[in-house]
C-alpha cells in the first residue's frame, strides 16, 4: 500500500473496537482494487463522537463505520438517511457525498442477504430469532425487499412493547406484515418455520457457550436455509442441530465482509472483491484458531 498526500481516510468509530476485522477487510479491498485508501479503527468515548463525525468533512474522509455504541446516537449528526436508516432510527455507516453532506445509512441488513447467495427476498416468507439492533436491520431490509411476511421472535422482557412498536413502524412504512411472538412459544415457533423458507438466529445465544435459541425438537421443513449471524464460533450449536436435519447452513461472517462490501461501494464506487476477502478472512480466524 502507497500511502502518500492524497489516501484519503476511512475507519471504524466504537467502543471496544481494538479487536475488530474491519480494518483487514477494507484495507485488503482497498489494496485489490488499487484505491488510494487506509482504514483505521478509532475507540472512542460517547462525548467525541459529534467531533470525530464532523471531522469526515474536516477531513475529506471517504466516510466512517459505527459499531456499538454509536449506531443510534450518530444518526442526529448526519444530514441525509437511506430508506432502511429512517425505518430502523439507526445507522452503521456513514458516507461524504460530492455536495459535502453526510449520508447516513445501515448495510448489516443487505449484507446480510447479500451473504446468502442468490437468495431473493421478495415474497418471501422469513423467521428470525431476536429483536436487537441486528434484528431489525434484517428485519426492515427485508421489509424493503418486499418480503411476504416476517415472524419474529424475541423474549418477553420490558423491551417487548417497544420492540412491538418499532415493529409496528417498519411494519406500517413498507407495508409487509410483521408478527412478533414469544421465543418461549414452542408451537408457534414450530408453526411460524414450517411457513417460512429462511430461519434466522440474530441474537447472540450460542457466542460463547453450547446454548441453543429454539428447543432442539423443533423440525425443519425441507428446503428451507438456516444462518446464524454468529461467525465465532464457526459453527454454533444452532447451525449443528441444524444441519443435523439435512438442510442449508450459514454462519453469520458472510454477513461482515458483505455488510462492508456495501460501505466500500458507497465510499469508493467500486465493488468490493467480497467473495475473495471472505475467504482470506476465513484462513485468518479459523486457520489460525484451529
């Protein structure tokens, strides 16, 4: 990498975020379609946030990702929000345009989808586990897709009415039918998936033990496509069981690298070699781990 007066500056703004795997994808696209780019990481505290965003125009910076905790509060500095931005209320990239306005937006859905190749949403019927951040980023670019209808489920907490509001909101902006239920409710989970044709873990049961989302005698029909948007470990209790039964598995790593494609298109206006650095990523984490 040549980095002279005129790299222009990319990077990922959270806290923690010393460990992340962003800086290796960006920079090995950048390197590979032979931008003049670097991509740093930046942990930052909650009061620097407004300043590090500004400084992407200070700075002519190509633009920024955000990670926790920053997706929600960075929304009120940007000037502009892509369709799925405004539907979520929050956002994980941000991007300089030619006018000097930020655009704010969330790639973690369409990456997502991107991931699982050549599955096409549209009327669709999908079931996702969980009702976080990544939840309803999936959640409402699939409503963009014009999905038929999602299920969703999600544990019945304090955060259940909210969580039923937000999906009232994306429900009612796309016009796709969105039902939340019990994560506890056996049944209507087993009913939910044999109407579905993708089921999806996106909360984070499994990470770091043997833990499971969904009981283990839930059946799965056939044909339909499991993923998990756990990358770590490489295949969760989750993706065993269910590939156990004979069907189509992903774990969620395609998710990172695609989510990334998407920021990297926007800034660069070239096509991330996603499929490439996917596996390159891959022979970093698990090689090296194995």
């Amino acid at each position: 990498m040549n980095i002279n007066g005129y790299t222009r500056l990319a990077a990922v703004v959270a806290n923690p975020i010393k460990h992340s795997n962003s800086p290796f994808i960006h920079n090995m696209a950048f390197e590979m379609t032979e931008v003049n780019g670097v991509y740093l990481a930046f942990e930052i505290e909650n009061n620097n946030l407004a300043q590090i965003i500004e400084n992407i125009k200070t700075m002519d910076m190509y633009g920024v990702n955000l990670s926790m905790p920053f997706k929600k509060e960075a929304v009120k500095y940007v000037d502009e929000l892509t369709p799925v931005a405004e539907l979520i209320g929050a956002i994980n990239t941000i991007a300089l345009k030619e006018d000097g306005s930020l655009l704010g937006h969330s790639t973690d859905g369409s990456g997502f989808f991107n991931s699982l190749e050549n599955y096409q949403v549209e009327c669709q019927t999908i079931s996702i586990l969980g009702g976080g951040g990544a939840a309803l980023a999936i959640i409402a670019e699939a409503c963009v897709q014009k999905a038929n209808k999602v299920f969703v489920f999600n544990r019945k907490s304090a955060n259940y009415p909210i969580l039923q509001e937000k999906l009232n909101k994306i429900s009612k902006a796309s016009g796709v039918e969105i039902i939340l239920q019990d994560l506890a409710d056996e049944e209507k989970i087993q009913d939910s998936v044999n109407e579905s044709n993708l089921l999806i873990n996106a909360t984070s049961i499994g990470m770091k033990d043997k833990s499971m989302p969904v009981d283990a005698n839930l059946r799965l029909s056939e044909g339909i496509v499991v993923a998990d948007i756990i990358y770590q470990p490489a295949e969760t209790e989750f993706l065993k069981w269910a590939k156990s039964q004979n069907v189509r598995t992903i774990n969620g790593l395609g998710m990172l690298v695609y989510q990334a494609a998407e920021s990297f298109e926007l800034w660069t206006g070239k096509k991330m070699p996603a499929q490439t650095i996917k596996e390159a990523l891959e022979r970093k984490i698990y090689e090296t781990r194995s």
